[in-house]
C-alpha cells in the first residue's frame, strides 16, 4: 500500500508539476510548479506539450539549463525559441517556467563592454555587474514626451555633415551593396563621438565572428571602446539570439537614455535580423508571406525603430539615434526589406559599388540619399557652403552622363566639369579619419570658392591636409565658435578664406621647391 502511494506521487508530479521539496530539519514541503516537456527540437526551437499559464515572451529553462524564450502559444503546445545550443535537449526532456519575461542586465557597468544576446560578458573580464534588469520588449516613448530633432549627431564624415546632415534622435539607414563600407560610415561615426559626451552601443547581428573582433579591435585602437558598448549575436550563434540582439541592445541604450545622455546605436544589420525571423517563423510554422516573410515583418523593425528619440527636458532630455544598417542585392532599393526601413527612418544614406569600384570613398551617392531632417540638425556654419557643394556636385554629374558623348565642351561646360571633379575629390575621405568641423568648413569653402580648381587632383588630400592643420592653428577661437552652432560673419568667412589660401600657397611653393630640387638632382 505504501509502495502504491509513493508511485501515485510521482504520476501526480509528472502530470500537475507537483514536486516534493525535502527540508532539512522539517518534513517535505510540497510547491507547485507547471512543468513542461518537449515534443519536437528543430533548428533554434522547440515544441513543448504542457505550461498551460505561460506567457508570451516568458523566459523557460530545460533541464539541461539551456533558456528559451516563448514564442508561439498554440492551443495544444506551446513554440519555444531556443537561446543557444540544442544539442543536449531531446524529445522528452522536462521544462520549467521561470516567471519572468526575456530581460538584459543594465547600467554603466555595460560600458566598454563585450557581451551577448543574454548579458553574458564575451571580453574575459570577469561577470557584468549590474544592478537592474529590464525587459528587451518595451513601448516606445509617447508623442508628448519627445521633443524636435534639433541637436546635430556630427560623424566626421564631410559628404554626410554637409549634405546629409543627421541630428540626435534621428534615425538614419545605411544601405547599399555588400563590401561598400556601410559598416566603416558607422564606426567613422563612433570614433568622432570621443569627447562629446555621446554613449554608443555597437549591436552585431549575424556577421561572422572575424568581421566583428576586427570591428571591436578597431574601436579598441583608436580608444573609442571605453563609450562604446558592443552586443554581439554572430552568424555562428542560434537564431534566437539573433532576433532578440537588436532589441537587448536598444534596452540598454535606453536606460541611458532616460538617465539624460546622449546615446548612438548601430544595428549591423537588420538583413540578417529579417532572416533570422523568418527562420524561426517558418520552423515553428506561421503563415509565410512576400519572399516567405511572415506578416509581421514590418512590425518587428518599426516597433524598434521607433523606440529612438529625442525626450523632452522634463522627461530627461536625452536622445537615442539609430543607425541601421541593410544590405541590398545588385543594387535593388525597392526590394521587400529596404523598402520596409525607408519607410520607417528619417532619411537613408545610400552607397553605390560603382563609387566604390572609382574609388570614390565613402561611396555615397548623393542623389539617392537624402536627410528628413535636414538642416533643422545642422550647425548653421554649414548652411553657408552646403547649397554651393550640392549645386555644384548635381550639375557635375548631369554634365559628365553627356560629355561621354561628345568631344566638343563649350568654355563654361569644362570649367563646370573641372570644378565638379575638384567637389568630387574633396568630398573623398579615408576611412577612421574623422574629420573637426571647422576644418571640414574650410575646405568646402576652398573648393566652393574655386581656390583648388587649378590644383592636381593627385594632391587634392595634401591640400586639404594643409588647410586643415591651418585653421587649427591660426583660428583656434573660431574654430571653438562654429563647433558651439555660431552662425558665421561675413568677416570670419574671409578669415577662413585667407587662411586656406595662404596654406595653398605654402604647400604649392614647397612642391614646386622640391620639384626643382629634383630635377637640378637628375
């Protein structure tokens, strides 16, 4: 009799989550717990039969410790995104709930470091102590919270500053091609954030793990690594961990957010993050759509792009700017996921192969690209030179498709194209080198005014090298007033103007000095 009652607990505890916890002084306590138990294991996800309480997105650990997060609530199973390896789970194995929903550990403690989709540390300096937790999935800030995306995001980049200019809060996409320097824009844009007082957080979503130690070692060399949070979910990694990576990463950057500072994201990329949705979508078998998207698609990057703004003083006055960045096939702007992110961000940032394969580098097409904000997030100092830059840099382009098909340029046509090609050549710029704001004013207005027009091409950048290091050290006053958003006088643009003629002028003399030299060698 006492043999059939003991195994009359444990059918009950394999049925109901009934478990028997053994004191150590007392008698047996008896808690209920739901259990679960899996049904099917495929690529990243699971079914389990049972948790009849569970809730969407909650946290559930299997018996072998591996986490999943509640993906699909079915009426006879429940679809459980895995958040690592499968290879120790089975059919049969047991389930637990863990009452808590996905969440990612917060506060200063995550800067300058490396970690993952879950908040482990990935660098090998020791755990990540935080002291708060929240939860990946959160609502995005109401209308009457935000406040005008006026505030500039400078990236040090001169085509992007004056042409393309992006604001804190904005959200800006970057797209083109693959292997046309989308990621190398947005880690120019981390690097001129040293010393402005701008967090950034570094979000790698299913790139491969050489690309991404480069990525952190470069961020490391040029010391941006100690304001630069990095959130790696690799290629190698479960498709789980690559869906939930972007929005870990934008609960991270909100807690500073709402602590008032200024913070920049960048999600390398949304392609892979729309891949790896649809993935898991189609193994735990939701309708598949367009190009075998589920439906929800668009939803799944609007909700987290809208998440990044500008608050209001009253509500902690910080920002969060995003960029995303997606990857386009044979330059097809129009496909499912690039239209999708247009439509949701302020503006795109478009990079042409054929530019990069000229070695126009950063490869920006400026007609393709455009700013929704506009000047609204623009230091006033480039007002003054952006409208000159852009008109000569559309009527070079419009004059150059012709002159392919003639051979016969009146005087005026091939002065423009020259012009044109000096614009061109000034507007190139390598990469990690971000560029001051001043010095990038000068050498606009140098090549808007024509003072490099009859300057060589091949020595544009030892021009521009000489005009800059100028102005650093001959108006280092004014230098501080256009970085404040002064707007500039008629007499300190002459300043400008003289000063990078007379560094022109030095640079000219001392080249054709050693030319002489050279040839009196010969």
């Amino acid at each position: 009799m006492r043999k059939l009652s003991r195994e009359l607990s444990a059918l009950l505890a394999e049925t109901f989550g009934v478990f028997r916890q053994l004191g150590q002084d007392g008698p047996a306590t008896i808690v209920d717990q739901e259990l679960g138990v899996v049904t099917m294991v495929g690529q990243g996800v699971a079914q389990v039969r049972g948790l009849p309480s569970v809730q969407l997105e909650e946290l559930v650990e299997f018996e072998s410790g591996l986490l999943g997060m509640v993906f699909n609530l079915e009426p006879d199973h429940v679809g459980v995104v895995l958040l690592g390896e499968s290879a120790e789970l089975a059919a049969g194995s047991k389930v637990f709930r863990t009452g808590r929903v996905m969440d990612i550990p917060v506060g200063q403690s995550l800067v300058g470091r490396v970690i993952d989709a879950t908040g482990q540390p990935l660098d090998g300096r020791g755990p990540v102590r935080a002291g708060q937790r929240l939860p990946i999935e959160r609502a995005a800030p109401p209308i009457i919270q935000r406040a005008p995306v006026t505030v500039p995001l400078q990236t040090g980049i001169k085509v992007i500053d004056a042409l393309l200019p992006i604001g804190r809060g904005q959200r800006e996409l970057i797209l083109g091609d693959r292997q046309t320097g989308k990621t190398v824009i947005a880690l120019d844009t981390i690097l001129n954030q040293r010393d402005k007082r701008v967090l950034c957080i570094y979000c790698a979503i299913g790139q491969r793990s050489a690309a991404v130690a480069k990525v952190i070692d470069t961020l490391q060399s040029y010391g941006a690594l100690h304001y630069t949070t990095v959130l790696v979910a690799s290629g190698e990694e479960a498709p789980g961990l690559q869906y939930v990576a972007p929005y870990a990463a934008t609960t991270i950057a909100e807690y500073f957010m709402q602590q008032g500072h200024d913070v920049l994201i960048v999600y390398d990329d949304l392609t892979h993050h729309a891949r790896a949705y649809r993935e898991l979508t189609l193994l735990l078998r939701r309708p598949p759509g367009r190009e075998a998207y589920p439906g929800d698609i668009f939803y799944i990057h609007s909700r987290l792009l809208e998440r990044a703004t500008r608050l209001r003083p009253d509500c902690g006055g910080g920002s969060l700017t995003a960029l995303p960045i997606v990857e386009t096939q044979a330059q097809d702007i129009s496909s499912y996921i690039p239209t999708n992110l247009i439509s949701i961000t302020d503006g795109q940032i478009y990079l042409s192969p054929l530019l990069f394969q000229k070695g126009m580098m950063p490869a920006v097409e400026v007609g393709r690209s455009v700013s929704r904000v506009g000047g609204q997030a623009q230091l006033p100092a480039y007002r003054a030179v952006a409208g000159p830059l852009r008109l000569a840099y559309n009527q070079f382009e419009e004059l150059e498709i012709f002159s392919r098909f003639s051979t016969r340029l009146d005087e005026a046509t091939r002065r423009t194209i020259e012009h044109g090609r000096h614009v061109r050549e000034i507007l190139k710029q390598p990469q990690y080198s971000p560029i001051p704001v001043a010095a990038q004013i000068a050498s606009l207005f140098a090549v808007t005014s024509g003072l490099l027009d009859h300057w060589p091409l091949a020595q544009m950048r030892m021009a521009e090298a000489a005009i800059c290091q100028a102005v650093a050290d001959e108006l280092p006053n004014l230098s501080r007033t256009i970085a404040r958003g002064a707007q500039l006088t008629n007499e300190e643009r002459e300043a400008l103007l003289a000063v990078a003629r007379r560094a022109i002028g030095r640079v000219k003399t001392l080249h054709e000095h050693d030319s002489n030299r050279i040839g009196r060698a010969v």
